[in-house]
C-alpha cells in the first residue's frame, strides 16, 4: 500500500469508523467485532443435525415434514449474535450483512461444496412491499448477495414474493406460524427456477415454518431442489417455540 493510499484509508476511517456489526462498539481496523462480542458469540459445533443445522443436543426438526433438503448456519442464535441480528433487522444497521453473510458462506462451502452439493442460483426469503419500504431494506437480500459473492454462484433476485403481510412469526406457536405463512410467497416467472438447484438465505431459523413454505413455494413452482442457510438458528433454551414443535403444545 502506497502513502495515498494509506492517507486515505486513514481519511476514511476518521470520517466513518469501523463499529462491531454485532453490538455498534468502536472497532480497530483489525477487528472484525469488539473483544466483548467476541466472547459472547456462539458458533455452532459439530455434531449437528443434518436437517436443521442445530448442534444435535438441541435438534428439534421434524424429520421427513420438510420440503427443503437442509439448514446450515454458522451462529447459535443467542447472546452476541442475538443482538447483532436484531440490530441488523431493526437499528438500521445494514452494514452488519456482509460480517453475517462471510460466515453463512464459510458454512455453505463446508457443510455443502465439500459434501459436492452444488447451486445454480441463490434465493432469499422475500418482504412485503410494504415492511420493505418501511424498513428501507431486505436483510435477506443482503445476506443473500453477499453470500452469492463468496461462493461466486448468481443471485436470483425476486424468485419468490410476499403476497401478504402477516403476524411476525417470533410471537406465535408453531402450529400458529405453519398457519401463518401458508400461501404468504409465490414465484412470478417459474421458468427462471425450473430445474435448478436452490441455495435459499435468511437471518434466523426458528422453527423453520418460513423456510419450509418457501421451499414449497419454490418446487411447486419447477425447482429442483431447495437447500437453506441462515445466520443463525435458535436453540430450544432460546424459543419455545421450538419446544413446542418438538414435544406439542404441552411441553
């Protein structure tokens, strides 16, 4: 790096300092998030579901009941990751996309290219227009391009749609949030995911009823296959919603 060169990144960093995408912390340029996040961040380690991508202590996916082959994700949705995702979503942070999206692609080039599962497109779980231009951003698109980016495979924009607004998913049981994205997507031109391999991104997996009514959307409408990745998953300490699609609604 020449002297400009250093002057400017120098520039750049007094006039937009670097900030921790999980907690918004002042960071060195040699940082990718604070010490204390750091600390706080849970990855997920092997042995996992192969369905779900939960460590296996915590697996509570319902084996042949999904339309996607499988979930991987780098985060355990808690703590660190916890507040960085909902920054993301609701603080106006964007830029914490592409730290989350470098570690979705780490995972999808471990637990899939090196199992030779290969995509043609990836995809992303959709907003309605109106949450969208309310919140100025999808964060699922971004992931998902910054994904399609480091696995160097196209970003299909705009395969699926919202075609309704419903409840947020987080406030609901699960037979509630099966309900409740039934019929929520749909896939405007079919002849573009027809026969094709599908790498399908969002922030966080719950129960997986939003990835699963997406997957059904996206093979009946002619793909070939519906993989997923997301940022994180949550664990059944965190959701009980996820209790409640392991052992009913009476657990």
């Amino acid at each position: 790096m020449g002297l400009l060169d250093t002057i400017k990144e120098k520039v750049a960093e007094a006039a937009y300092p670097r900030r921790c995408p999980l907690c918004g912390a002042l960071i060195n340029s040699n940082e990718r998030i604070c010490s204390r996040c750091s600390k706080d961040v849970e990855f997920i380690r092997r042995p996992i579901c192969r369905i779900c991508g939960r460590p296996l202590y915590t697996c509570a996916c319902r084996r042949g009941e999904n339309a996607f082959v499988r979930n991987v994700s780098p985060l355990v949705y808690t703590k660190a990751a916890k507040k960085g995702i909902h920054r993301m979503k609701f603080n106006d942070s964007p830029y914490s996309c592409t730290y989350f999206g470098k570690l979705m692609a780490n995972s999808v080039r471990t637990e899939y290219f090196d199992c030779g599962v290969r995509f043609d497109c990836v995809v992303y779980v959709p907003m309605h227009r109106d949450d969208f231009r309310s919140r100025g951003y999808n964060q699922a698109m971004l992931l998902a391009r910054t994904v399609a980016d480091e696995i160097e495979v196209p970003l299909l924009s705009k395969a699926l749609v919202k075609n309704f607004r419903n409840r947020p998913q987080h406030t609901l049981s699960f037979m509630e949030r099966k309900r409740n994205v039934q019929g929520a997507f749909s896939v405007p031109r079919p002849e573009l995911v027809k026969g094709k391999t599908l790498l399908l991104c969002d922030d966080v997996t719950t129960s997986g009823t939003t990835l699963n009514e997406c997957a059904v959307t996206l093979l009946d409408a002619g793909a070939k296959a519906v993989y997923c990745v997301t940022a994180a998953v949550a664990v059944m300490s965190e959701m009980p919603a996820i209790k409640a699609a392991a052992f009913g609604a009476g657990y």
